[in-house]
C-alpha cells in the first residue's frame, strides 16, 4: 500500500473530500445545538474547545513561530470566523439544506475571485461548471415557485462569498508556511472572535441539556479539530480552483441529512437544484471533451 504524501493531488485532494464531509454534517448538529446556545455563544464553546485541543496535539508546531506566519493564522481566522457567524446565523433562520446549497454558490465564485486576485484564468469547464452551479442556485432559491429573498437567503449568500474568499486566502497561505501552525492558529482566533462577540452582543452561557452538549463536542472535535485544522495542509497538495470543487459535497450531505433527521421539505424544484449544483462538481472535475 502507498504511503500518503500530501504532495501526491489524488492523496490531497482525498483527505480534503473527508474534511469537507467531516464540515458538512455540521449542519445537521448546529440547528439542534441553537435551541440552547445563542450563535456566537454556540461558535465560542465549540472553538474554545477545539483550539485548546489543537494547542495540546500540535504545540511543537508552535515552537519557534514566526511573526509572518502568526500574521497569516489571524487572517485566515479572522475570515473563516466571518464565513462560520454567517453560516450559524443563516442556519438560524432558514433550513439546514437551504444554507448548504446556497452556501455552495461559492463553487462558481472561486475561479473567478483567483482570476482577479492572482490573474488565474478560469477555464472553460470552470466557466461552464459556473454557470451550472449557479443555476442550481437559482433553483435552490425558488424551490417554493417563486424567487424569496429571505433573511435568512441573503445571510447564505453573504457566506458563500466569503467562503470562497477563504479558499483562496487558504490556498495563498497554505502553500508559505506549515499547514498545521496555521490551522492551530487559525481555530484559536476564531474561538477568541467568538468569545469577544459573545459578550458584546449576547449573554454568555454553558447552560444545554447533555444531548446538546454531545453535539457540541462533536461539532469541537470532528468539524473544526479535523474539519478547520487540517484544512490547510490537505489543501496545500492541490489548487484553490480544484479545491472549490469539492464544496459540493456540502450540499449534498447537508440535505440528505436535512430531509432524513429533521424532516426538511425539498421539492422536485429543489432537487433539480441539488442535481444541478452536484453536476457542475463532476463536470469541472471531469470536463468532457468540448470543455478541455
């Protein structure tokens, strides 16, 4: 059996795929775990306890820290604490599998933000793969008969942007330091954000029945211990225009666990939506012929 090597992309591109389906069951426990936590006292307990967890497992990582590489943990913390206080307020107000797939319209910003940021062209499969995502989008939206931007809706794709934005600033940073140290650092300022968040604008609490806490540790452990941390090193084996592509495992996970545990409504419009959107996944992936 081959060892794994990060630099190898199928070895890369795999442990990102689990990382983003570790990420995408989230969705499920944080709507059960807002009936007892407020959004940023939910995001502070969870990130609390995943960094402390992270500076226990990798604090020989942090041994001999460069100011740069610090420089670039808080940013990447600072961003990805934005993408998580909209995706937990999103999910606060509109469905599990409406904020995956709309959250998912990040797949067809992403080739265009490197465009313009690192003047990578996107190619014509990405284009195409684009135009199909955010048709699916499209769908997605007005899977009740009629386009409503709700709350709710607008917070989704307030997030997509800036998840994208993260995928990009994650690949750019990635690839300058050691993956770990930044993913440590990275957890750690988004816990800090969400604690200073939670006492400006809530009252902060560890008040929630024990089914919510084992939600907690869950979403601490397995979604941002091993989904946040080990981001960046599983991401500096690939492309930031590759990566994107796997966000459409979100969605999909997101909805079939939405429909099966919490009973969530998808219509033959929003499953054409699903179908569109986790299409444009295979086809930038694997582009026919006429799209290489």
């Amino acid at each position: 059996m081959n060892r794994f090597d990060i630099h190898n992309r199928r070895h890369a591109e795999g442990l990102l795929a689990a990382v983003i389906f570790a990420r995408s069951t989230s969705f499920l426990l944080v709507k059960h775990c807002l009936t007892a936590f407020s959004v940023f006292n939910l995001l502070a307990v969870r990130f609390t306890i995943a960094a402390v967890l992270l500076i226990v497992i990798f604090n020989r990582h942090l041994k001999g820290l460069r100011l740069k590489t610090l420089g670039r943990g808080v940013i990447l913390g600072v961003v990805f604490f934005a993408m998580m206080a909209g995706e937990t307020i999103a999910l606060s107000k509109t469905s599990s599998s409406t904020t995956a797939l709309v959250e998912s319209s990040a797949i067809m910003l992403v080739p265009f933000l490197s465009w313009a940021f690192f003047h990578q062209k996107p190619t014509k499969a990405n284009v195409v793969a684009a135009a199909v995502a955010f048709t699916g989008v499209v769908f997605t939206i007005g899977q009740s008969g009629r386009i409503v931007l709700s709350p709710g809706i607008i917070w989704c794709l307030g997030t997509a942007v800036i998840y994208a934005l993260s995928v990009i600033v994650t690949d750019a940073f990635s690839k300058r330091d050691d993956a770990f140290t930044l993913g440590v650092i990275q957890v750690a300022v988004m816990a800090v954000c969400s604690v200073i968040a939670t006492f400006l604008v809530e009252t902060p609490t560890l008040s929630a029945p024990g089914s919510v806490w084992g939600n907690v540790l869950y979403l601490a452990v397995v979604c941002s211990v091993f989904g946040f941390a080990i981001q960046p090193y599983a991401q500096s084996g690939t492309t930031s225009n590759r990566a994107s592509l796997f966000l459409a495992i979100t969605p999909a996970t997101a909805t079939v666990l939405g429909v099966i545990f919490l009973h969530e409504t998808l219509t033959w419009l929003g499953a054409v939506g699903v179908a569109l959107i986790l299409s444009s996944f295979f086809l930038a992936n694997r582009p026919p012929k006429w799209l290489r």
